[in-house]
C-alpha cells in the first residue's frame, strides 16, 4: 500500500514538473497583442463554449486580416474550464500568471463569469464578459465588463412587450424555482408588469430537472391567463411545450428570454411553440447593418447560421479590439480607460454603449417562432 | 377534478419510477448491493431507444418503431447491466472480509455510474436529445378527464409488468432460485442453483425494465443526455427504499407513492419543492418502520 502511494506520488511528481517546464517553454512576444478567453469548450455546457469560441474566431481573423492593431497582430489564447466555477478561476489565474494577457474575455454563465471575474479584479485585468446576464457579475467589480443586456433589463423589456405590444393584462408565471437565471427573470418580469398595471393571476414555480409538468400546466390553465411569461432553458422548454399542447394550451400563449435561443428548442418542439415570442441578444435577420455582414462573413468560415452566442462572442471580441486600439497604451490599465470610454459602438448584436455600471446599452430583440424558424419581431431599447 | 388529473399523472409517474426502483431492489434481493450504476444503465436505455426507434422510422412508423425500439432497448441494456455484473461486481465477490464485502462492491458500483455517465458524453454529447413524439392525443375518459395516451399507455404497460414479473418471482423455477438466493446464496449455492448464473439474469431482468423505463419516461417527457439517469435513478432509488428495499411489492408501492405524492406537492405554494417532501416522507417512514413499509428486518445469524 505504502509503496504503491510513494509510486504514485513521484509519477505526479514527475508529470508536474514536465507540465511545469513545458507551459514556462513560452515566452512572451513583443509583435503580439495576448488576450485570454475561458470557456466551457467541454462538459455540460459545451455548446455555449464552442459557440462562442466560433464568434471570437472570426473577430480575430478580421483584425489581423486588416493589419492588427497599430501593427501588431491579435493572439487569443483559449482555455477550456470545463463548465465548472473553480476551473474558471483557475484558468483565468493561470492566463494572467502565467501567460501574462493584457485582458480576457469569457464567460457566457454568470457562476463562471463571477469566478472568473473576481480573479481578473483582484489581478485588475480587464474582463468582458460575451454573455453572461446575471446582474451581480459587473457588481463592483470595476474591471469587469459585460457586451449583452442584464437579466434585470431583460425582465423589464419583456413585461413592456406583453403590456404594450401584445396587450395582455393576465399573465401567469412559469420558472424554474431554484435556477437564479430562471426565477430572477420570473422576478424582473413580475416587478415591471406590475407598475406597468398589469396582473400576475399565477406564480409557479417547479424544480429543477422536472420533467413532469402537466400537473402545473392544468393549474396555470385554470387560472385563465392571457399569456405565460416561461423564463426557462430551451431543453426544458421542449419538454413544457409538448405537454402544453396536450393539455391544449396554445403556443401563442408563451413568452419566453434567451435561454430559449438554441436550434434544439425549433427541432424538438418548433410545432408546439409555433406563434410564441422570446426576448434575445440576437436575430439572424436583424435589421442592422453591421448584422448582415456578419452573418455573411460567419456562414462564409462555418457553413451554418450563427447563434447568439457566437454573435456576442464576436461582438464582446470586436469591443475588446477597438478598446485597445483607442488605448493610450496597450496595458490592461489603458485597455479599462478605454473599454470605459466605448460609446455608440456598432456591434452585429446593435448599438452599443458602456455605462457607469460596465454594463451594455443596447437594443433587446424580439423573436417570433414561425414556421419553426427564428423571426424578427421587434426590437425594444433597455433602460 | 384538478385533484383527479393530478391523481392519474402521479400514477403514471408513479409507474415509471417503479419500474427503475424494481431493478435497484432485484439486485438488492440478490447480492445485498445497492447498485448505483442502475440509473446509468436506464440512460443508456434512454439513448440505445431513441437511436433504435429513429433508425426504425421514427414518428413515421410508431407502433413498429416503438415496439421494436423498445425491444432493442431492452436488449441493449440487458447487455451492459450484465457486463457491468461480470466486469465489476464478479470479481470482487466473496473477497475481501467484514465490512469490506459490502463497501468494496459499493464503491466500484460508484465508480462504475460515473464511467457510464462520462462514456456517454463521450459518444453521445452532452446535447439534449428529443424523442420522436410517437404517442399524440389525449384520451378524455369519464370521472378522471383528459389523459394523454401515452400516459395510459404507460399506465397500463407498467401494471402488465409488474403483474408478470410477479408472476416470474413466484411461478417460475428462476423466481424459485432468485428467492432462494435472496435468503441464503450458500445454501443456495449447495442445493444445485448456479448462482452465478441467477445474479447474471437477475441483473439482465432489472435492466430490461430500467429499458422500458427510460423508453416510456422520454416517450412521454424527457429528452435524453448523459445525465438524465440521476433524477430519476434518485427517486426510483428511494422509491425502493421507502417500499422496503429487497422486496418487489413493495419498490411498486414505492414508487407510486412518490410520483403521487410528488403531484400533491405540486398543486400547492411550494411547488418548486418536490423533492423536499419526498425525502421528510422517507425519513419519517424509515423512522417508523427502520425497513420499510413492506420491508422485513431479518434478524442476522452469526
């Protein structure tokens, strides 16, 4: 027993070192600007990694197409957390540390993001965060930025939409319990459409991995709403969706956020949905300039349609880029002036402007489900 | 009336976590191990289904699509269960002494769920996959209301099978020799059973049923992804315990006492909470009853 323990910790021993010698192996070159990303390139949420590696990608590639910035050109070095909160702060400690980038960009969860986030403001190098909604993860945090809109500001565009546009006074809520994305935009959405006059005739909540919901959906039926607000991810979704069509509660009836934003909700219950709205990042035909060029430039390199995340990706890089062009120095202290100072930005997710928070100003879009497709509804201005 | 649909989708979910409880409980009856790489094995049913029902035409095709689909669930999964047995558990039978003879297996039982899971993630993604939707319509039946047919299916189907495999335990010459096993695998051993052989099928029996399990429960609500067999591996796992783990009866009661006690919970303010009360109603009842509601705590001879 003794013996094979000792074996095993020289083997470590060993392998430590070899791994050690091998990352000092790269040093630091003068021609090149070094940023870090850190992303769930595996495990559960591995898609939203990969994604937004994909946008960061093609943002690379343009500007070091165009001649790089002031002539040197752009280098992201990509590291994979795993989907976990401790690998993301241990990644982003090994990018500053070790491989000394000026700023980082990642994640797309908010539990990662605020791991992360709290290592690049404790080693004050500049984060933007692609995606994450949760409002915390730029909370005093000054060298944490995010691209896209908070949950909070997410919550209220959807209330106005069903209030002004639709014009539903009844809504019933629908959310997973103990998810904080699900039940805070349950909340946001409540606290808006309230003040906004309108009535919340059921608030329920299920818990998370149910997969049974035609007890629930009965109930909220019952209650006779005029639409349901379901802040909840696209799998769960498909589930509620089917079921929702048994107990014969029409699509059109659902109004969902972001979290439904994956080809997988359309494949597995596009049928179902068929009518319903969602609040997003992201259109694929958005009426944006900069929008078109993008998905033309995205589908050239990949073959397939971006998703929103690969579009934030994108955008958050593209800010990045511009924010060390216009820094004084390209130091992480001049790329915070500059990131500060972002106004009017052209993105391929809208307009955008960095508030005092170092959250994003810009545009929410309003999706349709038709014919199984993403469609531009509208668009509403956060505020 | 909202009480008697609640009541009917209880029994239906009720039915599928029984389902997957009878297997945790067989093996329990056999080897006294808890195998925790059941609910793994019921995932990996989930997928071998859904790629056999798909392959067989899908929603084109239900009635053939399903039944065959199933069958090759059934059949897959009978196959990894045993392997699991031979590769895992086998070896480490009868070795080690005291308190290791049941801890060792336990643990590699762990190890073994856990290898199954990434295995599948490997091969398979970790994509949410949908079912193809075989069953459509609702039934509107008198007294009870709607209730979509593929819930009466599953309704129906389960009862068939739990009648049968009863009928297997008590009929039959391999029931003869699980229950022999179940009360003394030494004397078992001396009267001429191949034990061996027994724990082998029994193993096969459990995991065909966590197959039609994992068919019927993604038919009906859930997609498939490498994790899906810890939520409902979880509560089938008390469901056994609850009824008495070791004894089919009650792994049935079991079952069905959760699903309907889980849609109670359901229709009240602390709907987000379901779990929370299946687990007091464990406590409590193990507190009352240290075996289980239908269990029977034996007395060990040293």
């Amino acid at each position: 027993m003794a013996m094979i323990s000792r074996r095993a910790f020289t083997l470590a021993a060993a392998s430590l070192t070899v791994f050690t010698l091998g990352a000092s192996g790269c040093t630091k070159n003068s021609d090149e600007i070094v940023v870090g990303a850190y992303l769930s390139l595996s495990g559960s949420d591995s898609t939203f990694g990969t994604d937004t590696k994909d946008g960061i990608e093609l943002a690379v590639q343009e500007v070091n197409a165009a001649g790089g910035i002031k002539g040197k050109k752009v280098k992201v070095l990509y590291e994979d957390d795993k989907s976990t909160p401790q690998e993301a702060s241990n990644k982003v400690r090994q990018l500053i540390d070790r491989d000394k980038v000026v700023a980082l960009l990642g994640e797309v969860a908010s539990s990662r993001s605020m791991a992360g986030g709290l290592i690049a403001n404790t080693k004050k190098v500049p984060m933007v965060t692609p995606s994450s909604t949760a409002v915390e993860v730029t909370k005093d945090r000054e060298w944490v930025f995010r691209t896209c809109f908070t949950d909070a500001q997410q919550g209220d565009v959807a209330a106005r939409f069903v209030w002004e546009t639709l014009k539903k006074k009844k809504v019933g809520l629908f959310y997973a319990a103990q998810d904080n994305y699900s039940s805070g935009l349950a909340q946001s959405f409540k606290d808006s459409f309230k003040k906004l006059g309108g009535e919340i005739v059921i608030d329920k909540g299920f818990q998370s991995k149910e997969t049974n919901f035609t007890t629930y959906l009965n109930e909220i039926k019952g209650a006779k709403p005029e639409a349901i607000f379901v802040p909840i991810y696209y799998n769960d979704m498909v589930q509620v969706a089917r079921q929702a069509k048994q107990a014969d509660i029409p699509g059109t009836m659902f109004i969902g956020g972001d979290g439904w934003d994956s080809a997988d909700l359309t494949e597995g219950a596009g049928a179902e949905l068929e009518g319903a709205y969602f609040t997003n990042h992201y259109a694929p035909d958005v009426p944006w300039p900069n929008s078109a060029a993008f998905l033309k430039a995205f589908k050239g390199k990949y073959n397939h349609d971006p998703s929103s995340l690969s579009a934030q990706g994108y955008d958050a890089a593209r800010l990045l880029f511009d924010a060390i062009t216009r820094a004084s120095e390209p130091t992480p202290a001049g790329i915070k002036a500059a990131l500060e100072q972002t106004k009017d930005f052209q993105g391929a997710t809208g307009t955008l402007t960095i508030d005092k928070e170092h959250n994003a100003n810009k545009p929410i879009v309003v999706v349709q489900i038709k014919a199984k497709k993403f469609t531009y509804h509208s668009q509403l201005m956060s505020k | 009336m909202k009480l008697l649909e609640a009541l009917m989708t209880g029994l239906t979910q009720g039915a599928m976590v029984a389902l997957v409880a009878l297997g945790y409980t067989m093996v329990y009856g056999v080897l006294k191990l808890i195998n925790f790489a059941h609910s793994e094995v019921f995932m990996m049913g989930a997928y071998i289904g859904l790629f056999a029902i798909l392959g067989l035409g899908g929603a084109g095709n239900p009635v053939i699509a399903g039944v065959a689909g199933t069958v090759i669930a059934m059949i897959g999964s009978s196959l990894i269960g045993i392997t699991v047995e031979r590769v895992a558990y086998r070896p480490l039978r009868g070795r080690g002494k005291g308190a290791l003879t049941r801890i060792t297996p336990l643990v590699t039982a762990l190890g073994v769920s856990v290898l199954l899971q990434n295995l599948a993630q490997l091969l398979f993604s970790a994509r949410f996959r949908p079912y193809p939707q075989l069953f459509t319509g609702t039934l509107h039946l008198p007294v009870v209301g709607g209730l979509s047919t593929s819930r009466a299916f599953i309704l129906v189907a389960s009862i068939v099978i739990m009648v049968g495999l009863e009928l297997l335990v008590q009929r039959t010459w391999f029931g003869k020799a699980m229950r022999a096993l179940s009360t003394n695998e030494e004397a078992a051993r001396l009267m001429g059973i191949r034990t061996s052989r027994v724990i082998a099928m029994t193993f096969a029996l459990g995991s065909s049923l966590a197959a039609i399990g994992a068919v019927l429960f993604c038919l009906d609500q859930s997609q498939a992804y490498p994790t899906m067999g810890v939520v409902i591996g979880t509560r089938a796992f008390v469901a056994a315990v609850l009824g008495g783990i070791g004894n089919i009866k009650g792994a049935m009661l079991g079952g069905l006492l959760i699903g309907v006690l889980g849609e109670m919970v359901k229709l009240t303010d602390y709907s987000g909470g379901v779990d929370v009360l299946v687990f007091v109603v464990l406590i409590v009842v193990l507190l009352l009853r240290p075996a289980g509601l239908l269990g029977t705590s034996r007395v060990e001879k040293v």
